[in-house]
C-alpha cells in the first residue's frame, strides 16, 4: 500500500515539475515575440495562451514532442526589427540560437551564458548589432559555434572566447572590432576577422603598430600591469603596491586631459623609493637597470 502511494506520488510530482517547466518555456516564448516587429507576421503561428504544443511553433524545436522544452529556436531571415530578444532565461534548455539575417539592432546582453547556461550555437549575423563583447561570451562552457559575422560591433576581440574549450567554428568578420588579436584565436583563418578595418595581427597581415610610451602610461594609469617610463621630464614607475596614492598628473604634464578622479585613483600608486626623486634618483635607477641587464 505505502509502495502504491510513493509511486503515485512521484508520478504526480513529475508531472507537476514538467508542467512548471512547460508554463516556463510559455513564458520565455511569450516574451520572446513581444521583444520583436514581425512585419513578415512569421510569429501568427505563437498564439498565446496556446491552443496547441508550443513545439509546433514555427522556428522551435523540442527536446521531446510531449515535453515542450524548447530546444532550439531557428528564426533566420524572418524579417525581424528590435533589439536583442527577452525573456530566454525562461527557456531553461535552449541551446541553440539563430536569428541571422534579420534586421535587429542594439547590444547583446554582457552575460548571454548566464543567461542560457547550456548554450551551444549562438548565430547572429547579418544584423545592427552593436556595442562591445567584452564579457558576453565568458564561461560558455558548452559554445561550439559562434557567428557574430556583418554586425557593427566594436571594441577589442576578448581573448577568453579563444580558450573556450568546444569553440570550432567562430567568424566576427565584417564588423568595426579594433586592437590586436588574441593569441588564443590565432588559430582560426584569417577570413574570419576579415572586414574590421582597424583590427590588426595574426593570422591577419597587417601588423599591430607599435603603440608609443605615452600609450602605455595610459594604460597603466587606467589599471593595467606596473610600467617603467623614462623622458627627459618623467620618471615613474606605476605599480600596485602597498604606499600612498599621489597626484598623477602633476608627474605627468604632458597629459592635460586628466580628470581628477583619474589623478586621485587608489589603484595607482607611486613605488616610493625608485620613483620620481629627480635627477641623482632618475641616475640611481638607470645605473641599477644596467647591472641587472649587463
């Protein structure tokens, strides 16, 4: 009797779980229309409450027809205007996401693995699409297929889609990125960072120009690696270390453009001791440098 009554009760208990996930892919579809013009009407088949299996919904694949997860959704050429769909965290099985060849605008979401954690194959191409990627495309563990290709993205390529570990197809050609490229994408043919006008590097053949001293103070002061810099009226060094923050643009007077919260910024600080300390300091230092080059 009890045996009887533990059976029936999972049995309840998954059905009420897969209605859960089921009214959860209704809502993620629901949204999903919302977020778009659909001048073409390629939609009309998503009727909401639905009459039927949202697996029969035009563009959507399921993991099983009596299930409703939605698997896939393959909506290319579709006619489609807006920005970047809502709603996709719903749709809690969704790995793959094609939506090229439609007329969508706007950025893409800084976290789109978080978004949809199982993601396999994300297409884009033939967009508006804009903006940088910096970090929409960190820990997707699972991408095995990412086109973001005739877009107008911008901005450094992020290294970190290099060493996601399934990657083998990937194309960003025909878009405004810019800086070098990573090693870790230099694998992959030229042909798909062709078209970035200003994007520079391996495997492409127009080097990297050589970024001037100046740039790289820059670069520090805005957060990056300790720096050593010499000229004829500065001498830092730009570290994280353990010592007082000091004024910045008072050592570095050919940078009139500093905003004060640039020149006051904690993370930069100046390593007393080998710091600027005039010309007897500027000597002390280039004579250590040269004992420990030599």
């Amino acid at each position: 009797m009890e045996l009887g009554f533990v059976r029936v009760l999972l049995v309840l208990t998954t059905l009420f779980l897969q209605r859960i996930s089921c009214w959860s892919d209704v809502e993620c579809l629901r949204e999903f229309k919302s977020s778009f013009g659909d001048p073409m009407r390629f939609l009309d088949s998503w009727v909401f409450p639905p009459t039927s299996n949202i697996c029969n919904f035009a563009g959507i694949t399921c993991l099983h027809p009596n299930d409703s997860s939605v698997y896939s959704i393959s909506l290319p050429a579709s006619g489609f205007t807006g920005e970047f769909p809502r709603g996709l965290d719903k749709c809690s099985s969704l790995t793959y996401l094609d939506l090229s060849q439609n007329e969508l605008s706007g950025s893409i979401p800084p976290n789109v693995c978080s978004i949809l954690p199982y993601l396999v194959a994300f297409d884009i191409h033939e967009n508006s699409f804009s903006g940088s990627i910096d970090t929409s495309f960190n820990n997707c563990t699972y991408l095995n297929n990412l086109d973001l290709s005739e877009n107008r993205f911008s901005g450094p390529i992020p290294g970190q889609i290099g060493v996601l570990p399934r990657l083998t197809k990937f194309d960003v050609s025909n878009n405004q990125f810019s800086g070098p490229i990573p090693s870790s994408l230099t694998t992959f043919d030229s042909s798909v960072f062709a078209s970035n006008p200003v994007l520079c590097g391996q495997p492409l053949r127009n080097e990297c120009p050589r970024r001037s001293w100046q740039s790289e103070v820059l670069e520090a002061i805005r957060g990056s690696s300790p720096i050593l810099i010499f000229s004829n009226r500065v001498f830092q060094r730009l570290c994280y270390v353990r010592s007082t923050p000091l004024k910045i643009a008072q050592h570095l007077p050919w940078i009139p453009s500093l905003d004060r919260r640039t020149q006051s910024r904690p993370s930069v600080r100046i390593f007393h001791g080998i710091g600027y300390g005039g010309p007897r300091a500027h000597a002390r230092i280039m004579q250590r440098e040269r004992r420990r080059q030599g």
